[in-house]
C-alpha cells in the first residue's frame, strides 16, 4: 500500500448547498484528458480532485491516478477480492464494497475499517452523501429483492424499497445498481435491469422514473454509472450504446453525450468537469460539457 494524502477539492456541505452560478450545457462537450488505468477492464471511477481520481477495475487493487495515468496511491482489498464499487466520502476517504463477505469499508489514513457488514443481504454498490450517510444499494439472493438502505457510520437510518402502492421500486437481481445524491437531496439509482434511472425524494418517495429517451423506443437503454452536477443534472452513462443521457432534475431529458466506448463508471468534481470510465479501453475521459 501507498500513503496518500486529500488534496482539498473534495466537496463541503456548506459549498454544496449554496446557489451556484447557472451554466449552459455547451454545444459540444471537450475532452480534456484520457487517463489510461492499466486495468482489463474498468468499471468505476471517483473524483478526489480536477485532477485525481480513484479507479476500480477487474482486479484486488483500486488506484489513485493522476491525469497523465502515473499512479499516486493504491490500495488493495483486505479480502483480496475484487471490489464490487468504490466512492469517496465528503473527507476524500476511499469507501470500497466487497460483495464477497458482505461488507461495506473505508481506507482512512492507509487502514482499512470495516463498517458495515451484511447477513441475509449483498451489497452491490455505494455513495456517500452531503451529510455524510452511507447509501448502499443491495440485493436480497434468497427472497429476489433489493432496497436502498441509509447508514449514519454503521448505524441504520433508513430503508427505501417500495412505492406507494407496495411495488417494488428497484429490479431484484443481482446487477448493477449504481446510486448517487442530487443537490437536492433527491436519491438517484441506476437500474440496469429494469433499464430504468429510479429517483426517490430524501424522504424515499418516488418521484420519477426514467427509462430513456421518449422518441427512441426501438433501443433498449441500460443506464450503468450515475452522477449530478452543479446544476442538478442528472447523467446516466448508456453502457451500450456509448452515450451519456443528461437529465434536468424533474427527469426532462435534455442531451447525449455521444462517441464513448463503453461507458461504465462517471463522476463530477466540484468544477463541473465529466470523468468517465470506459469499460473496454480501461480509460477515463475527462471532459468539458458545462
């Protein structure tokens, strides 16, 4: 293991709850760096700064990069499984799941605590929130179910999992099902399966479903990676049809970003700029879109 130390971009609540100034979406989005992980494959990536971030691939080690790919950290597994998903807390510590045994874990000054550990469910993926919750989407592999469930530390605050009328909110197999927090403090999930991005207020009520384009009903859509921005965009990476939707926070779909190989993971820095993770090539684009 490296040492590695926050580099001061990572989001605060006080900033991120503020007014920010109103951006355009640009005409045409700018790539501004490609990032080559060295993995096989490549499935997440996390913003520590405007110019590292954390990536994830099919192996044990999960690697802080630097826009020229030289690596500044890396971090293995305790298990020395692959990890499942990574996310960053608000402090820039490295949250990781191992969905082998279960567990839900942080890296804070090079050790590796584990604060969440499941019985009956399996974790698949995880965000940390302005307030500094955990958001944990999992999958019950017995009774076919899954849920978000809310944790304060490695405490239970909240489960959301049904509709109001007792339907399922999410697809119950075991397939990706990345999460993320609006500004608003609206949950975001990208439902692979259901081909659907499910959004529920903070209060876990759903307020929208989309399940992409309305004009494009011949492709089927299947959101992978799932982030917001500034502005409250929500951006869902369309793995396989390499594109990205961009959605106002009500659901209104407002552009693709097209002409990506595979885009599996996304995340935004705190200056709007778009790091994407492509699976097959195992690089990260960063791109301009604001």
């Amino acid at each position: 293991m490296l040492n590695f130390q926050v580099h001061g971009d990572t989001m605060k609540s006080s900033e991120a709850t503020s007014s920010p100034p109103v951006k355009p979406l640009l005409d045409e989005p700018r790539l501004t760096a490609t990032i080559d992980t060295g993995y096989d494959r490549l499935y997440s990536v996390s913003c520590l700064s405007e110019e590292q971030v954390w990536t994830r691939g099919n192996n044990e080690i999960m690697k802080l990069l630097n826009l020229q790919g030289e690596p500044l950290a890396s971090i293995q597994t305790k298990s020395g499984n692959i990890p499942r998903d990574i996310a960053l807390t608000r402090d820039g510590d490295l949250i990781y799941i191992d969905n082998y045994n279960r567990t839900v874990n942080v890296v804070k000054n090079n050790q590796i605590r584990t604060v969440i550990t499941l019985q009956e469910w399996i974790p698949v993926n995880v965000f940390s929130t302005l307030s500094a919750d955990l958001l944990v989407t999992m999958v019950n592999d017995t009774e076919k179910q899954s849920k978000v469930v809310r944790y304060s530390g490695s405490k239970m605050k909240q489960t959301i999992q049904f509709d109001d009328q007792d339907r399922p909110l999410y697809s119950s197999d075991y397939i990706y099902k990345y999460i993320c927090e609006n500004r608003n403090l609206d949950i975001c999930v990208a439902d692979w399966l259901s081909s659907t991005v499910v959004v529920v207020n903070q209060s876990g009520k759903l307020r929208f479903r989309y399940t992409g384009h309305p004009s494009n009903t011949k492709k089927p859509f299947y959101p992978v990676g799932i982030t917001t921005d500034s502005q409250s965009h929500i951006l869902t990476a369309d793995y396989l049809h390499g594109r990205i939707h961009i959605l106002d926070q009500d659901g209104q779909f407002l552009r693709y970003i097209h002409n990506l190989e595979r885009p599996y993971g996304l995340c935004v820095d705190i200056r709007d700029n778009l790091f994407v993770a492509e699976c097959h090539t195992a690089k990260v684009k960063k791109m301009q879109y604001l």
